[in-house]
C-alpha cells in the first residue's frame, strides 16, 4: 500500500514539475539606456507594433523578415501575462499582454534599441 502511494505521490509531484517547466516565460529581462525591457533568449530587445490588433500579427511578408516574430514553438504552454496567436504563415507567436513580440534586424547587441519609435514611432520597446 505504501508503494502505490508512493508510485502516485511522485507521479503526480512530476507531472506538476513538468507543467510548471512548460509554462515558463519566454522572455528574459535585459536593461537598456531607456530601463528595464523585455528580451528574447539572446539577451536581444524586444518589440510591439502598433498596428497589431486583436490578438493578430499586422507584420507579415517583408514586414517579418525586418521586424523577425518571437516564435513559439508547437508545445509552449504560455505563462501568465503572456499568449500564444497564430500567424499568417502558419506559426505561432509569443505575445505579452495582448501585443505580439518582434526583434529589430538592425539591433545587434543585446541593449540595442534602435527599432525604438521607428515608422513614425508605431514600433515600441517592449517593457515588463
């Protein structure tokens, strides 16, 4: 009887362990001249534009080879504050408090924000 409460305990402390570990933030926090921001893996500052809308990418085509999406991959399970939308191409996307996340092709060093108010200021730091 201990055994098979034992075998349910723990199957059940990994199964939470593994939840857990799947919902974690796809984001880091980085600092920049303009404060603290919300990066990618790399330490790479993050972005929203302003034309995105309802839960939708509006950076597509040319758009998101300038403006590269943060993708998320097919099992990511999204931790509070954070959503998953989909893309015109198919993928998935990270989005932060309802705007979906973008990098800037010409940052190219962790701190860089040079896509900052960039298009008559409709492309933003992302912030926490």
């Amino acid at each position: 009887m201990k055994r098979i409460l034992f075998a349910a305990i723990a199957a059940a402390t990994l199964s939470m362990v593994g939840a857990a570990h799947a919902q974690m933030a796809p984001t880091k926090m980085g600092t920049t001249s303009k404060g603290q921001v919300l990066t990618d893996a790399k330490g790479m500052t993050l972005y929203t534009f302003d034309k995105d809308a309802g839960g939708k990418s509006a950076c597509n085509g040319p758009c998101a080879g300038n403006w590269p999406p943060l993708m998320a991959s097919a099992d990511a399970k999204p931790a509070a504050g954070y959503a998953i939308i989909a893309r015109d191409d198919g993928g998935k996307q990270w989005a932060y408090k309802g705007k979906p996340l973008y990098t800037w092709k010409n940052d190219h060093k962790p701190g860089d924000i040079t896509g900052d108010g960039f298009l008559n200021n409709s492309w933003h730091i992302a912030k926490p």
